[in-house]
C-alpha cells in the first residue's frame, strides 16, 4: 500500500515537471532527448527526407460545440492557411506530456476515429462523454474524472492563456470562455506544389510511421541491388489513397498518392501524388509573406513567455457596450497585449524583458449576468430606429442598472466573483506566486473597480446615493405608516423626551393597579363612583359625580346623603358598569402597551429602515488579492463621485472641504492613476476631489510615444510658459521699482534701518495635498494624466472613436508599460560600483527611453515634436541679468 502510494506521488511529481514553466523550460529539450518514448521518433535512417522533430499545430477555425477531433480535418494533408505552428518550446512541453501517456492517448484517438467511422450510431458527443477513456485529460493525474470544463487543466501553452487537452486534442482559453480549437501532431510532412512542408492527419500519419519502422522499401534477398518499391494502402481514408515507398538500405523517399478509380482531395485526378517527409523542416522560401513573418514573430514571442516568469499580472475590467454584437473584450486584450509587447521591443532593455513579463487577463464580468430589468426594459422599447435603440441599450443602459439599488448589488457581485475567480485559477497553475497584481478599469469598469477597493476593509455600506433622500430620511422617520394617528410619533412629541421603558411601565402599573381594583366582592359606592369619575375623565366625558368637593365636610356630607339615598338595586347595578369600564380601560392600556413597545423597538431603527426602503446595504466581496496599482481609463469616476458628494480621503476631511455631509472613502491600493483623453466626453478629472490645490493645475501630458510632445501641445506650453516667465519678470521690476522709491524718499540725517532677513516660513501641508501623496506614493506625485490629441484633428472628430481608442493607443501603453518596469533597472548592478553601465545606458543602445526620435512615422502620427526648454531658461536667464539682483 505505502509502496503504491509512492508511485502514485512519484507519478504526480513527473506530471508536474513537465508543466510549461520557467524552472522547467530550461531542462525540457534534454529530458525529452533523454525520453525512452522519444527514440523511437528519431532519424533511423540516411534519407533526406528523414527527420526527428515534431512540431504541434491549432487550428485557425473553432471547432463546433459538439464536434469531436476525429472529424477534423476532412483532408489527408492540412492547408497552409488552415493551422499555425505552436512556437518551439511551447512543441517541446506538448511533446513531452504526449510521450509520457502516448499508448493511452492513441489508444483513445483510435476509438474515437473508429466510432466517427462506423456511422451514425448516435451523437459522437456523447459517446466521447459517457466513455471513461475519454474524459479531460489533466497533468496532475494520469486521468482526470472531471467532465466540466471548469476544472480541466491542460499544457500550458502561448504564455499560459491557453492550455492543451491531449484527450480531446483542443487547444482552450484558460481565463475566459472561448471556443476549442483543435490541436494536429505533425510528425508526417507532406509539400503540396509549395516549399512549405504541411503536417498529415495523425491516422494517416501512424500508418506511415508503423511502415516507416518496418522499413518497407529494404531491399530483398533475391534483388542483389537495384530500388524496391512498397505500397501501403491508408486505412480509413479517401478510397484508392496509398502511399508508395522506394529505396535502398538506409535512403528512401516516399509519395502519397490515389488510385485512378478513387478520388482524393489532396490528389488531383491524373496527377504523380505529393512528396512526403518525416519530421518537420522549415520553409525554405527565399521571401516570406506577411503570414510567415507575423506566424515566425508570433512563436518568438510564444518562446519569450516560455522562459521568462510572470512578475506582474494585470486584470483588465471592462466597461459598457459589451452586450455589443461585434464588442469583445478578449479582442480588446489581445490588441493591447500586442502594442505593449511590440513597444517593450523598443523602450525596454533586455535585461528588463528578462527579468519579468506581464500577464494581462480580461475580466467579463458583463457576459454570463441576467439582469431582471432586461426583459422588462427590451418589451418597453420602441420599434423606431430600432438599431440606435439597440446600442443605447447595449451601453448606456448599464451605467443606468448600476445607478439602481435593484441591480447594484449584482453587477458588483458579478465583477468581485469574476475577479478571485481568475486569480484562484493563476494560482492554481503558478503556486507560489508573490508578484504583484493591478486592475486596470475601462469606462464602467474604473467605477465598478474603486468601489470595490474602497470596501476591502468595511465589506457593507449603503447604496452610494443616500444623500439624494437625506431630506425625505427626516420627514419619514417620524411617521409611521402602520401606526395609528395619535400613535408613537406623537407620543414622542408630546411626551417631554421621556423614555419609552418609563412610559411603558407606568402603564402596567395602571393596569395592575385597575385589575385589582375590579377584583373586589363588594366595591364601596364611593369608591366606584370615583373610579367611574375618573374613567369618564379619562375619556373626556362628564363625571357621573358632578359636584366633589375632596378634603371638605360639605363634599363628605353630600357624598354621604347621595349614598343613602341608593336603594341596594341601583349600587349593584352601578358596581358592574364600573366593572365593566374598568376592564375596558385595561383592553385599552394593553393596546397602549403594544403600541409604545412597537414604537420603542422601532424609534432606533426608524431611520434605517426608511433608509434601508431606499439605499439598500450593498454586501461587498473581500479580493483574494492586495492590488498594486489601480489604473482608471476613460473614466467616469470623478462624476459619480462627484454625485455622490463623496471625496477621496481617509474621513478626515470635514473642515477642511467645509462640508459637514461630505463623505470619504479611499480605495485599497499601492498607487492610482487616471488616463483620458482631452476630448473623451465620458472621463472626468479626480484630483480636485482630493485636493482643492488641483482645481486649477492642468493633468500631467502623457509623452509621445515617438518621443517629446506633438507640435501643437509644444507650442501651447510654450506659449504658457513665456507669459508666466514675463510675468515673474515684471513682478521683479515692481519690487526694485519700489524699493528705489524707498531708498529716494529718505531724510538726511537718518539711518536707515536694515531689515533683518525673513526665516522663511514653514508652509504647512494641506489635508488634500497629504491625500495626494497617500494616494499616489510621493510627494509631489499626480493621479491625473492626459493624452495628446493628434496635431491635425478637429475635437469633435478625435471625440468620435476617443472612449473607446485607449486599447490600441501607443501613448496609453507605454505609459502603463514604463510604470510596470518601473522598479526594474536597465542594467544589472555591477557588484563594484564600475559606471559601464551607466555610459551603456546614455549610449542608447539597449534603452531608447521616452523620447526617441529615431522612428519612423506613420501615416496619421507625425512626427512632429515640439521643445521649448532651453529657450524659455535661457530667456528667463537673460531677463534675471537685465534686472539685476
């Protein structure tokens, strides 16, 4: 038992070594050299057209929802169009995980290439789904019992985004829904009227081989010398289709090729068959297209993410407009995952991109959310312009649905849960991670983002619109619907600030009191009038006594004389009225008690539950991770604030925004940043809702990814520039102007008294101005940034597409790209203090920094730069010796 146990750790072990990691990587290719399944795949013979390398491909097209990989591909041989090459080492991982299960996973390819051949026997789905042999396939055990597709983990490849199910042969996102592709070993080459060698279908590619090592083509006994050809018919393909062998010894060459009477999509009627090859080799065409280079960059980049760790992963939440039809954030992403690779080329040295990479996840939190209201809203809609009503729906309507307290709480549960859910699934395949995690929010998602960050701490808090209903709060909460007229808010108002336990049990004394009062045999005449009397007074009506006078003989002789004069008829007649009123009195106390204990339970809580009726709690999820740095794209965030009543601080800040009802909240990261761009109609500033300093300051420029600034942006600061530089000048000149008329008006005779220099004063900080560096990690650190608009480009024109063009701009990239490396050196340091890096580093010949103006421009960016530095301090310099000191 222990012994088993041991093997099948050993086994998890070995699973685990051939994942696609850095540690890994690097021992790959010698451990599946060293691998005893591997010889069998090397060169046996001589022949040219013999090779060892195999080479893994995916499929360009989806595969259907149940469409298995036996069908797939229809033809013998693959277009050149159809599948692309996995990178080098991405083969390499794949290959090895396929050499330590390969009799169990060709076992499983046979049977299901068998049930796709014997016809329609039922759906091929669902025999691969209910055989045991054909479920996800999962490194960490020989065989994953697991069907959902959740769960299943593959070999990871591009990255770590996708992973490889050998079972299924699928190639499947790992952090986001998305469509199988399916997955082809090339071991087998065929060369289709082309220089490129395109990979074989693996059933006729195994047949090939089992000839291959029988080496078919040797050469006989009786055949002293001389060529010997071999045919082999494929089985379970085009009718007629075989293959044809010739050589001698150890050089072959081989031919696929159909009979006359059959027909074959890769042979064309007549013709002499295609030349086939074993093992994989490059294209040797003298040009390649813009398909080859893009596929060859595609697979360098593959190999870079192979090699190098993930020190930063970035989520990036999405905003309105993904229940567009032709919205898709994964696209979004992926383009942005593109420039930023693209410009890290460029303005990263490679000690820098080997040192960490960037992962960046989208986060669809939009997708897979049914919202109640949808239906409701679809049914209301207008069948006029019925398109234009269609996107406001699709965009505008969800900034409306987070504005609800219906919905709130739905959208906000759907992005926390998507959230933790993507990273538990990069810590699942990166144990161990301890770099560090950013959000990056578009549009909504910046919003939808800060509020989670500024409820990490305090996971509830009312629906961030109750100021709206402060007002109304105040009036409701003394009017209880359910109560009577003359109920608890009158007695509140009309009791002198008495508490309700004093009231409540001065009551019950009442009743207890009159209980014991009604519980006598025999009641005096006396006493039942009085009671009677004070009933009826209780109730406002007439005593039945009119004229008692207590304390005077005149009252006891009139009382005495009234007495005599009932007959013992009338006293029992009057002792059951008083009964009978004294008991109605307590039914009418116990009611009383009801309802001042009612109010008594509800005086705390009336204000809550009228703010509840209107500003529900929302309930906020704790994040599985601390965030580094939140960055706001195009954001709305300073609106919505901005109605909230809400600044951005540590809820200290009353006096100093004298504002009694102002509220602060401060999100739950290292640092923030807000990008937009001048002309986006849907991002708002944030600084002046930390500082009151800021509300005049212009945002910080984003630089040019070309280097510097755009002309007219150089231009306008230039000219801004010069006009405070003049004005420093004349404010100069009207304070020697004053002090010359000073030193003229002196008297003769007197001394004129020497000013004793001034200690400067200490300028204490500001609230805001604390809140900015507590925000931002410095000083004089800003959360305001603000791209350049194109030099030749009308506002309204750039205003168009400005929202929803922050994914592919170069600007917004490398900006966030810089910040991301910002804590990496360019060069290592050298142990003792030598400066040969900091002169490698001026030469420019790894680092370009931020303004390289060597590139060559484009077509809508030119390169058009702008620098005034050195001609505003050099004016300014020539101004200060012209005033003199």
């Amino acid at each position: 038992m222990g012994e088993t146990g041991g093997n099948d750790e050993d086994g998890k072990n070995s699973a685990n070594m051939l994942r696609n990691t850095p540690s890994n990587i690097r021992r790959l290719a010698d451990e599946i050299q060293q691998c005893e399944g591997r010889q069998k795949y090397l060169a046996q013979t001589k022949s040219p057209s013999d090779g060892g390398d195999v080479r893994w491909y995916f499929r360009k097209v989806a595969m259907e929802k149940n469409e298995v990989a036996a069908n797939v591909p229809r033809a013998e041989t693959v277009e050149k169009s159809d599948y692309f090459r996995f990178g080098m080492r991405d083969s390499l991982a794949i290959e090895a995980s396929f050499l330590q299960q390969e009799d169990e996973l060709l076992s499983i390819w046979w049977k299901e290439l068998a049930e796709c051949s014997e016809g329609p026997k039922g759906s091929p789905a669902s025999v691969s789904k209910s055989d045991p042999l054909l479920q996800p396939f999962s490194l960490e055990t020989s065989r994953s019992t697991k069907p959902d597709d959740e769960d299943r983990v593959g070999v990871p490849v591009k990255g770590g985004l996708y992973e490889v199910d050998l079972v299924k042969r699928h190639c499947f996102p790992v952090y986001w829904d998305g469509d199988n592709r399916r997955v082809l070993r090339g071991h087998w080459f065929a060369r289709k009227g082309g220089l490129d060698w395109l990979p074989i279908r693996e059933d006729v590619s195994e047949q090939l081989e089992f000839a291959y090592r029988g080496r078919i083509w040797r050469r006989r006994t009786f055949q002293p010398s001389g060529l010997f050809a071999a045919r082999v018919d494929m089985q379970g393909s085009s009718p007629g289709l075989h293959a044809l062998f010739t050589g001698e010894d150890d050089t072959w060459e081989a031919w696929l090729n159909v009979d006359a009477s059959g027909f074959s999509s890769i042979v064309k009627l007549g013709g002499i068959g295609i030349k086939l090859r074993r093992g994989y080799a490059p294209s040797r065409s003298p040009k390649p297209t813009q398909d080859e280079l893009r596929q060859q960059k595609e697979e360098d980049m593959d190999d870079y993410c192979s090699q190098v760790p993930v020190g930063h992963v970035v989520f990036m939440v999405h905003g309105i407009g993904q229940r567009l039809e032709k919205a898709n954030l994964v696209d979004d992403v992926g383009i942005f995952r593109h420039v930023t690779s693209s410009l890290a080329e460029q303005h990263l040295t490679p000690y820098q991109r080997g040192t960490q990479r960037v992962l960046y996840i989208p986060c669809q939190w939009r997708k897979n959310l049914k919202l109640s209201g949808e239906s409701a809203v679809e049914k209301c809609t207008l069948p006029g312009v019925r398109g234009l009503r269609v996107t406001l729906s699709a965009t505008v309507h969800d900034v409306l649905y987070y504005m609800s307290p219906i919905y709130c709480q739905d959208i906000i549960d759907s992005v926390s849960i998507q959230l933790n859910k993507l990273y538990l699934k990069f810590i699942k395949r990166n144990p161990g991670y301890d770099g560090k995690v950013s959000l990056y929010g578009h549009s909504l998602g910046s919003v939808l983002s800060y509020d989670i960050l500024c409820h990490q701490e305090t996971l509830t808090s009312p629906f961030p619109m109750e100021w709206i209903y402060k007002d109304q709060i105040k009036y409701e909460s003394c009017t209880p619907t359910d109560m009577k007229s003359s109920s608890s808010c009158h007695v509140s108002s009309n009791s002198g600030g008495q508490d309700f336990n004093t009231i409540i049990s001065s009551a019950k004394k009442d009743i207890t009191r009159v209980q014991s009062e009604s519980s006598l045999p025999e009641m005096r005449v006396e006493e039942s009038n009085l009671l009677e009397a004070r009933n009826h007074k209780k109730h406002g009506s007439l005593p039945l006594i009119e004229h008692v006078a207590v304390g005077s003989d005149h009252g006891e002789e009139a009382l005495a004389s009234g007495s005599n004069r009932i007959d013992e008829e009338n006293c029992h007649s009057d002792e059951n009225n008083t009964i009978k009123s004294l008991r109605e009195e307590i039914d009418i106390l116990n009611a009383r008690i009801k309802e001042l204990e009612k109010v008594s339970k509800g005086s705390s809580s009336c204000k809550n539950d009228t703010l509840k009726s209107y500003t529900p709690l929302i309930k906020y999820t704790k994040l599985e991770f601390e965030v580094d740095t939140f960055y706001a794209v195009g954001s709305p965030l300073g609106v919505f604030l901005a109605l909230r009543n809400v600044r951005i601080g540590i809820g200290q800040g009353k006096d100093y925004w004298n504002n009694e009802n102002v509220h602060e909240e401060m999100p739950s990261c290292r640092q923030m940043f807000n990008i937009f761009h001048p002309f986006d109609p849907v991002a708002y500033r944030v600084e002046p809702l930390v500082c009151k300093d800021y509300v005049n300051s212009r945002p910080v420029i984003i630089p040019y990814h070309k280097g510097g600034k755009r002309l007219h942006i150089g231009f306008q600061e230039f000219v801004e520039d010069v006009a405070s530089s003049s004005q420093v000048v004349m404010d100069r000149m009207s304070s020697v102007k004053g002090k010359v008329l000073a030193l003229c008006q002196v008297k003769d005779g007197d001394v004129v008294g020497v000013e004793s220099p001034e200690e400067p004063e200490v300028v204490e900080r500001s609230y805001g101005s604390i809140m900015m560096e507590k925000l931002t990690g410095s000083e004089d650190g800003r959360i305001d940034h603000v791209l350049q608009d194109k030099t030749f480009q009308h506002q309204y024109i750039s205003a168009v597409g400005a929202h929803t063009n922050y994914w592919r701009d170069l600007d917004t990239a490398l900006f966030i790209l810089k910040h991301l490396y910002r804590n990496i050196p360019e060069e290592p340091e050298a142990p003792d203090g030598d400066t040969k890096n900091e002169v490698k580093q001026g030469t420019g010949e790894y680092w370009h920094g931020w303004y390289n103006n060597n590139e060559e421009g484009t077509d809508d960016d030119l390169p058009l730069t702008f620098s005034n530095t050195k001609f505003v301090k050099k004016f300014t310099r020539r101004a200060k010796s012209f005033i003199g000191p």
